[in-house]
C-alpha cells in the first residue's frame, strides 16, 4: 500500500526546540490570567450573569434532553468559580492552555508542520469572547475543548485507512453532538476531514467526514424535539455567534493554511534532519515580525474590545448587592450614559449615605433619562427598593418577573425569601434559602436548616423585617401598574415619618421637574432631622419661588444666602447664554451640579422631543 | 419516659436488628465513618483497615447486628413523629407511588417499619431523615392490603438517650382504584411575563412524570387550561394565548390534533364529545397593596358552545346574558345541564364586592335547545363568590370553590372547597379545607377521588392534594402527591395548578402538538355570531386588557 506523504509527521518534532513560541504562549497565558484576574474581575461576572448552578438532580436532568447540554451543565459548574477572582481567571487560563494545547497537535496533523504563533490564535479569540461579561464563555470554551481534544487524540493515532478514520470518526462527531452540540461536532469533523483531505490525500473521505458529522444533527431536527434555533445556538443566551463562530473556525481555517501556504525554508542545520518540515523560529526574520505583530494586534483587540462602561454597571450591581454604596456612587459618576437599574442603585446608595437630598443633582450623567436597558435588570433592581421602602407586594411583583425572567439568582432568592418573611410566610421563605443553599458558594448566606419551619434569624435581619413591617401600607389599593409617584404617596399618607419614601418622593418630582408637587410635600420635612434645608430641596425652592412668584412659607427655615447668591449668578449666566457653545459648557461646568442646572437643561430636551411642549 | 428493650410486635429484637444489618448498610458504614472522624486516635490505625473490612461487607452485617442488638434501649413516646410531607392518617389508593417522607426528629439514625395485614412488612433503616421506601415492595405491600390499615412504626436514634419509638402512624389503604394518570401545569408564580410554563403528566403509581407540551418549544404564547374529555387522554384541548397575536384553541381528538382560530377560556366537553362550551372573558391581572399580591378581574364574560361536528359556535341566551358575566362552564355527567358562575358586572374599584352565583341550566343534546337558568349557590346567601364547579361522575356531588370575593379563587388564601349533593341541595364547607388556597379540584372516574391545588404547606406554591370521598361523601384527610425525593416540596419553586386525573397516559407527541400550533396540518376556522353586546358595557381599566391568568 502506498504511504501517503507526510501521514507520519511526529508531533513532538514541533514541541521543542521552541522557545520563541513557548514564551510566546506562556506570556499570553500570563497576560491572559493578570487581564481576567485583575481586570475583567471574574466576580462581577458570577453577579451580573451567572449561571447560577444548582447541586440538584433535577437541575441536572434539564441539561439532558438537548444536544450540547452536558458542554453547558459543565459550564454552569466551572462559571460558579467566577466567585473568586483568581480562582475564575485560573479556570479560565487552564481552558485557553488546553485549547491551545489541543489546538497545536491538530494543526500539527493536519499541516504537516509547525503551526507557530497562527495556534495562538483560538486562545485570543476565548480571550476576547471573555471580554464580554454577558459571554457565557465556560459553556462555549467547553464545548471547543472537548471538540480540540478529542480531534487531536483520535488524528495522532496511526490511521492508515482514510475510511476507518472518517466512520470512526462519524461515531465521535455523534457523540460530540450530544456532549456540545452541533459546533464542536462539526469541528472536530472538520478537522478529521481536513486530515484526510491534506495528510491521507483522500478528499472524498475528507468529504465524507463531513456529511457524516451532519447525519445525527439532521436526524435529530427531523424525527425529534430539537428546534432549529437550538441547534444553531447550543449555548446559553448571551453568546456572540460571529464571535463564537470566528473562535470554532480559527482552528480549521489555520489548518487549511498551514497546509496550502508554502512551507519556510529551514536552515542548513536542521536541514539534515528535517528536509520537509520548517519550525516558525527557523523561519524568516518577516515571519517574525509578522508573529510579534499577531501579538500585538490580538492583544490590542482584546484591550480595546472591554466594554469599560458594561463593567461599571456591573460594578454598580455588585456593590450595591453587597452594601458597599460609596464605591456604587463613585462608578455612578463614570458611567455615561446611566441605565435605569444603575441610576436606581446610585439613588440607594445615596440615601443610605444620607445624601439622597443632597447630592442628588451633582450627577450630570442623571440628565438623561436613563436607559432601560433590560426588563429583567429593572424588576430586580425595583424588588430590592420596592422592599426597603414597605411596598412589600409590589416588591414581590417585581421580584418574581425577575425571577421568571433571570432564574434563580441568588440576590432574588435572597430578596423573596425576605418577603415572605415579612409577609408571615416561613415556610415559603424556607423554600427560597433552600433553594439558595444548593448554589455553590451560597451555602453559608442560606438558612440551610431545612425542614425546620422558622428560618433562624439574625438580629440585623430581624430589625430589617420589623421596620419593613412598620412603614408599610396599612391600606388595600388595588391597581395594576400605579407610578412610582403614587406608590410613595401613599406610604407617606401610611407613615408620615418614613424617611425613605419621603426622600424618594421628593427625588421622584424633582427629577420629574414637578416643583409645585415638591414644595407641597416640603411640609413633611418638620417630621426628620435634617440640621437645615437640604440642598436640592433649597435649590428647588428657590428656582420655584423666582418661577412662581410666590413665597413659600418655611416654618422658620432659612434658604442659606451662599445659595440665593448662586442662584443670581445663574439667572446671569442664563441671560448670558445666547445658545454660545463655550458659554454653554462654562455654565455646565460652574453651575453643573445645582438642581437649576438639571432642571434647565432637561426641560429644554424633553421640549425637544415633544414638539407641542412649550419650552 | 420508661426506657424498654425495643421489641418489635412481629418479630424478636434479634431478627429486625439483623434485617437492620442486612438492609442498613449505608447506615453502619455512615456510623463508622462518623466515630473514624469523632475519634483523633484513628491514624495510628492500619489505613488498610477500614477498606479491608469495608470489603468484607459479611462480617461488617454481623458486626452491625451485634452492635445494635445488644444497645437498643428503646423508650417510647407517646406522640405521633413530625413527617413532611404530612402523611400521617391520610388513606391511599391501592396503586400509588411509595409516600416517600422525611422525618422532621432530630436524630443520628432512623428506622421505619411499614405493615398491614398481610404480606411482608417493610423494613427501612436510614442514616438520614429522608426515608426512600423500596417501590417493588410497597406496590406488593399496598396490592395485598385493600381496605387495611397501613402502619408505619417510626424510631430515631439519639446519642443522648438511644432510641425513640414514636406512637404508630396509621394510615388507610382504599379499595376503590385511583385513575392512573395525573396531568398539571408547572410554572413559577408569576404575574405577567412567563419564560418557563409547561403541561406534564404524571404516573401515579411511580414517580414518572412526561412532558406533554411546555411554552419553549414554540416560544411565544401561553399555554393554559388543557381540559380532556370524560378523563380520556386522547381527547382534549387546551389554549394558547399571543400566539403571532392570536389566541387559538388546540383540539387533540382521538390524538389528532389540530387548531381551531377561536378564543376560548376556560373549557367544558359535553360527555358526548360533540360539544365544547367555553368562555370567553376579557381578564385582566391587578395588584393589591396589602394582603394578597395578585388578583383578577373579569371585566366582561360569556358562556359559548362549539359544536366540533358543524365547525361552529353560539352563545346561547341562557349562558350568554348580556347582562351577567358568565364564566367557569361545567357539563354535568349525563350532558343535561351546563353549570357555570354567574355575577351582575361591576367596576374593578368594586371588585371585592364582585361575589359569583353558581347556576344550571338545562341541556338537550337533541334539540340543542337550553333552559333557563337555575340558581345552585346563591351568593346573597353564601356571602361568597362560587367558581369552578366540578360535578362527580356518578353525578351525585357538585365540588365548587368558594372565595371572598372575583372569580380566581387559587389567589385568595381565603378561597376553601365546597359540596354540594345534588339530591338535597345541601351545601358544606369541606373539613378538608386548609388555611391557605385550596382550588383547582378534578374528580376520578369513579367519584372515590379529588385531586386539588392547595397552598396549605407555605401559602405561596400550590401543591397537588389528592383526597379519597367515601360512599357517604365524607372527604378524607389528603395527602400530597408523593415525589421520589422527599424533600422535593422543599425545593420545588414551581407551583402545581389544574390538576385533572386521566384514565391513562396522553400518547400524543409533543412534535404534533407544537406543529399544531405553529404549522398545523389542519385549521378549523369556527363559524358563528358575536357575543351578544352588552348595554353599556363596561371599560375596562387596565389596559393589559385580553390576559389569560395562569396560576
């Protein structure tokens, strides 16, 4: 029989010598761990998006029924080490060594040479897959690593039959079609096929590896459940398909290159031993270049893809879910323009800062209505307020369309476990903590004592719930979507001295520009103990005295005379304005930060929008 | 408290303590392992030690059976053991999966003996409180024990004071067979956005639970009431709400599925299978501030009939007031009379003044002609709303819920089961009833048997109850469908609505039925008139107008 050329290229030819793309690799490895570690902050992933994992049987079955469920079972479980920095950033740089590892062997095969720095690059594509926080990228990367390594085992056996290789290799493509769905099945076909096809000089069985790999995955979709769109997408909700796409085919699309690219001359030296096959470090100082600018290209790819303002937003989330409201103000201010949830989580940590009614205004990035940006996001970020403020049912509303939405996250369990608490329902509390405990990592934050009916309570927790108690609504009203700005009244009309709820109130009309509304419940202010007139409430007072001609009775308040100065310094600057740009932004700059300023401005932009309002 | 040596009625201490050994396995190797933890001296110990003897598994059972014949001190305690579930005094239908239990007693080790009359009984011992009972052995044990008591002797081990007998459980096995097959909706509790929503059907006699149809597999829609006629799972139908902006009727009849591009609520098969009556309501979800999250209000409603021979539809003046709302259709065994609820229209601001009358009226299957009217539940007299009427197949009881106030009594804590026989017109509040929700009943085929949603274990997540009805009509305490893992109540996240026995399995598959929704091989467009205007009709309030509730 006749011995095709180049079938029996030893892969440890190409591991060593190598030291140019060795250090190449481990600097990538390196950088790669430091980037996820320290920068992308693997936490905020775990909080923003998950998965969540639970140590359940029934969890478990749901990943059964549908090709590539197991690749995304597995994935949930390595995504729950996210919980720690380094311990996220390692699992992660493990999965790039393996892919690159598996990567080099099957290019090796299918190239009948060294691969060099082009095997890098599937472990740059995993990289800036990972830049996207939403990127459920341990399901994807799973999914390529088992395709790369069964592909490299089952293409370093010694196959002398191009057939037995491709029906062989159809039974693997099926199996792999199960684990990881229909992508990794096709990889690793692909890669058989292209073995066939360059090493064994059979194109038609290269062909038929191919066709093979595809029987399953129309068997499937015609006589079973599967649904076109779960074929295509096998992963989780979140991933990029051209990303996705681009990271699947850089292995085989190298391997078609390396195999018809002209192979780089080699060195007298190694020409003695190695007449056919050339290493990259031996290859022109052109390729070298070329390499180091593969680096730097990859790796300015990867920097400049992160999404800086989607990490601050998680940030904001992250922080706020675990009390820290300095840090959530201090991102609030970068984040340009605000979402809803974030503007919402900024507003929070200014109230338990105390400074909801005094710093309000001196966010301009508040200007803009905030952006939506996710139903889910602004149920759940409404539940935790919803709670706080005493309008328990209505947190419940919003807490469950979250969670319908977003499964079971552990701050919404957490949050509808309090609820319940609150609403004299243990053992339904219970059910949310159990839930809980069977998160990794969340065990400990969980009343895991199941079956005990009455959830043991700590004193923090216990002086929580009795204050929600104690401000909520002692009303019915029945409704089906009422404002914000009607909710808060009525817990006023409840409770008169919820602080709380009268701080929102009031943001709630000046952020609405409702001056008459404000100044009316500035009569509640008598029932705190503000050391004076709070800021926004001064500047709106003062705007809305100057607007409406009136004198508003302050029951002996004083409006501080810095701030009446100030106020005429603005009018001035108004006159002034003449629609000049510099003008604009030194009056942006100056008066920035007053309620003057917000109001102004947002009055003119909604006049904008709505050309019947009168500006 | 009297310490004994533990000796078990049937057996000699030495007999059940090997029995123990033979069947408690796990149970010892659990105990070594915890006295190889508890004691610091176990590394001067032979590492192979532990792994020799484990592999000995001969001398590990005589070593057990020494061990815990010579120290069970026994004392015996006059209360009944906490078991969650609670399936304690509950009586059982001879086929039913194993009443899988946690025991709710702090202890390092238990021991459950299950008897009856005859047979063998079942030894169970368990390092845990979860206690699994062998499905083989309790089908044999139930089988042989028709109308026996079924007793189940509970003891737990405390380090502190050895073993505790609790005072026998004894439960009830029937005579009279349950149907086979239960189907309900899973879903969340969830108000107006829904991701996950699906309709199973479980074996009762096994923990075996199959997908009929769940909401992913056509993405955008509703699925709601599946109703199968006189029990049968080859014919039924159920709903889907938005589909493409419609709301179609899915018909499976003889398993041939098909899509009839009509609205109907909730659904009613004349025991002929010729007719479907149906509802049709303009729903809408509202929120209370305090009390109860959600509710509904139906802001107008009328009873229609399909006839599926004919293709075509009608509102009948009797079922179809334009004055009344009329909702919740119900045939009667016989076919000769349609029950429904029926309430004079009001506002929503009045809504918890909103309390439904329930009525009959009479049917011809020949003429096709109906009667007027005939008042069953007065709400005047009740002080109550009466909705879902249900009325058992031997035609002798009428099964309603009865709530404070609208037409959804599964979101009201205060909504309770109600019977009425039908030969006195005498109506009772059921001793069964709960705390918490108790709604969504369904009778078995041979009237012996209810199933019904109850939220009784947390007042959140309905559950499925079933509960026996003697020749008297007396209910028995119910019991809650029994799940393999007996802490899945714990778990489970998912509320169990609809509930509606079948005589066996729905064949059907899920592929058909999706294709009938998405591509279906046959359209039925029904003909018929419009729903009878209504002087001054109602505005609705909310805007969300056409909901279609699901829990």
């Amino acid at each position: 029989m006749r011995q095709p050329p180049n079938q029996n290229v030893g892969i440890q030819r190409f591991l060593w010598p190598w030291p140019a793309f060795v250090v190449g690799a481990a600097a990538l490895l390196t950088g790669s761990f430091l980037y996820v570690w320290l920068r992308l902050e693997p936490v905020l992933e775990y909080h923003g998006f998950g998965p969540y994992f639970l140590r359940r049987w029934d969890y478990f079955e749901t990943f059964l029924h549908r090709p590539g469920g197991l690749a995304n079972y597995a994935g949930a479980f390595l995504a729950q080490l996210n919980y720690l920095n380094w311990l996220g950033a390692l699992v992660f740089v493990t999965t790039q060594l393996g892919v690159l590892l598996a990567a080099v062997v099957c290019l090796v095969r299918i190239g009948g040479r060294a691969p060099g720095f082009v095997a890098l690059v599937p472990a740059f594509a995993l990289l800036v897959l990972r830049n996207r926080y939403d990127c459920p990228v341990p399901a994807v990367s799973v999914g390529l690593l088992l395709a790369l390594s069964a592909a490299a085992a089952y293409l370093s056996l010694p196959w002398r039959r191009a057939g037995l290789l491709v029906v062989a290799g159809g039974l693997i493509s099926a199996l792999l079609f199960y684990l990881a769905g229909l992508w990794s099945a096709l990889l690793f076909a692909v890669l058989c096929g292209l073995f066939a096809s360059f090493q064994m000089r059979n194109r038609p069985a290269g062909l038929g590896s191919l066709v093979l790999a595809l029987v399953v995955p129309a068997l499937t979709l015609a006589l079973g459940d599967l649904k076109m769109v779960w074929l295509i997408q096998p992963w989780p909700e979140g991933v990029d398909g051209m990303l996705a796409a681009a990271l699947y085919a850089s292995v085989p699309v190298a391997g078609v290159l390396l195999a018809w690219l002209p192979k780089p001359a080699v060195s007298r030296r190694d020409s003695r031993n190695q007449p056919a096959d050339g290493h990259w470090h031996q290859a022109s100082g052109f390729g070298q270049v070329v390499a180091a600018l593969l680096l730097v290209v990859g790796g300015a790819a990867v920097w400049l893809s992160f999404d800086h303002r989607q990490k601050l937003l998680v940030q904001i989330d992250y922080d706020s879910s675990c009390g820290r409201y300095e840090p959530v103000i201090a991102a609030a201010r970068q984040v340009a323009p605000l979402s809803y949830p974030a503007e919402v989580r900024a507003h929070l940590a200014l109230y338990h800062t105390g400074r909801l009614a005094e710093d309000l205004f001196t966010f301009p990035n508040m200007i803009e209505d905030a952006k939506v940006e996710g139903l889910a996001d602004a149920f759940r970020v409404q539940s935790q307020i919803l709670l706080e403020l005493g309008l328990v049912n209505d947190a419940e509303h919003s807490a469950h369309e979250a969670l319908e939405m977003q499964g079971q996250r552990p701050d919404l369990l957490r949050v509808l476990a309090r609820i319940n608490l609150v609403k004299h329902r243990p053992q339904a509390a219970q059910v949310f903590l159990n839930v809980l405990s069977l998160i990794p990592f969340q065990g400990e934050r969980a009343n895991a004592n199941w079956p005990e009916t009455s959830p043991e309570i700590s004193p923090d927790e216990s002086a929580f719930l009795a204050r929600i108690r104690s401000v909520g609504l002692t009303n019915d009203v029945l409704h089906s979507a009422l404002p914000m700005q009607s909710l808060l009244e009525l817990l006023l009309a409840a409770n008169p001295t919820n602080q709380m709820a009268f701080e929102y109130l009031m943001a709630n009309y000046l952020m609405d520009l409702n001056l008459p509304k404000t100044i009316e419940y500035l009569q509640l202010l008598d029932n705190f103990n503000y050391p004076r007139l709070p800021r926004s409430y001064e500047e709106a007072l003062v705007l809305y005295q100057q607007v409406a001609k009136v004198q508003v009775d302050l029951r002996g308040r004083q409006i501080r005379p810095e701030t009446v100065e100030r106020f005429r310094r603005f009018q001035e600057a108004v006159k002034q304005l003449n629609g000049k740009a510099d003008r604009q932004a030194a009056m942006a700059s100056e008066f920035g930060d007053t309620y003057w300023y917000f109001y102004g401005v947002r009055r003119l932009k909604r006049a904008a929008q709505s050309p019947n309002a009168t500006p | 408290m009297i310490s004994q040596a533990w000796m078990h009625p049937r057996g000699s201490a030495w007999i059940e303590a090997i029995a123990d050994a033979l069947v408690g396995w796990k149970t010892f190797r659990s105990k070594f392992t915890k006295w190889k933890e508890k004691h610091s001296m176990f590394p001067l110990f032979n590492p192979k030690l532990p792994t020799a003897l484990a592999r000995s598994r001969c001398v590990i059972r005589l070593l057990a059976a020494v061990l815990l014949v010579v120290s069970p001190q026994v004392s015996s305690a006059a209360e009944l053991p906490r078991l969650f579930p609670d399936y304690i005094g509950v009586t059982l239908p001879p086929k039913i999966a194993p009443l899988n239990f946690r025991i709710q007693e702090p202890a390092s080790a238990y021991r459950v003996e299950l008897r009856s009359t005859k047979g063998s009984p079942i030894a169970i011992a368990s390092a845990t409180p979860a206690i699994r009972i062998p499905p083989k052995a309790w089908a044999n044990l139930l089988r042989d024990n028709p109308g026996e008591p079924l007793y189940w002797d509970i003891s737990a081990q405390t380090t502190a004071s050895g073993w505790t007998r609790f005072a026998t459980v004894t439960n009830h096995i029937a005579r009279e067979e349950i149907d086979g097959w239960l189907t309900y909706r899973l879903l969340t509790p969830i108000f107006n956005y829904y991701v996950h929503l699906g309709i199973y059907q479980r074996n009762l006699a096994s923990f075996e639970q199959r997908l009929i149809i769940e909401k992913e597999k056509f993405d955008k829609g509703c699925l709601n009431c599946h109703t199968p006629l006189n029990r049968n799972p080859d014919t039924f139908a159920f709903d889907i709400r938005a589909y493409n902006g419609k709301h179609p009727t899915i018909l499976v009849v003889s398993n041939q599925a098909a899509r009839v591009d009509k609205t109907m609520g909730y659904l009613a098969w004349h025991p002929s299978g010729k007719l479907l009556a149906f509802s049709a309501n303009r729903l809408s979800l509202f929120l209370h501030t305090r009390g109860e999250t959600r509710d509904v209000y139906d802001a107008s409603s009328d009873l229609g009939i399909y006839h599926l021979e004919a293709n075509t539809f009608e509102y009948p003046a009797a079922i179809a007031n334009p004055k009344r709302n009329e909702t919740w259709p119900a045939w009667s065994p016989d076919g000769r009379y349609l029950y429904f609820s029926s309430v004079d229209p009001l506002p929503l601001e009045k809504s918890r003044q909103i309390r439904y009358d329930l009525m009959r009226a009479s049917f011809d299957l020949q003429t096709g002609q109906m009667g007027p009217p005939e008042m069953m539940i007065s709400a005047a007299e009740t002080g109550l709303s009466a909705c879902q009427p249900k009325i058992s197949p031997d035609g002798r009881f009428l099964l309603a819920t009865l709530c404070k106030s609208g037409n959804f009594p599964i979101f009201q804590s205060a909504s309770d089961l109600y019977l009425m026989d039908l030969a006195t017109r005498k109506l009772r509040r059921l001793e069964i009833n709960s705390n918490e929700a108790d709604s969504w009943h369904s009778w078995s085929s041979n009237s012996r048997w209810v199933v019904f949603s109850s939220k009784r274990i947390d007042g959140l997540l309905a559950r499925p109850y079933i509960t026996y009805v003697d020749e008297l009509g007396e209910f028995h305490k119910p019991f809650v469908l029994p799940q393999e893992d007996p802490a899945f109540y714990g778990f489970c996240l998912n509320t169990f609505n609809v509930p509606e026995f079948l005589t066996g399995p729905v064949t059907i598959k899920e592929r058909d039925l999706v294709r009938a929704i998405v591509a279906p091989l046959k359209i039925l467009t029904p003909q018929g008139p419009e729903r009878p205007a209504e002087p001054g009709s109602q505005s609705v309030p909310d805007p969300s107008g056409n909901q279609q509730m699901r829990e």
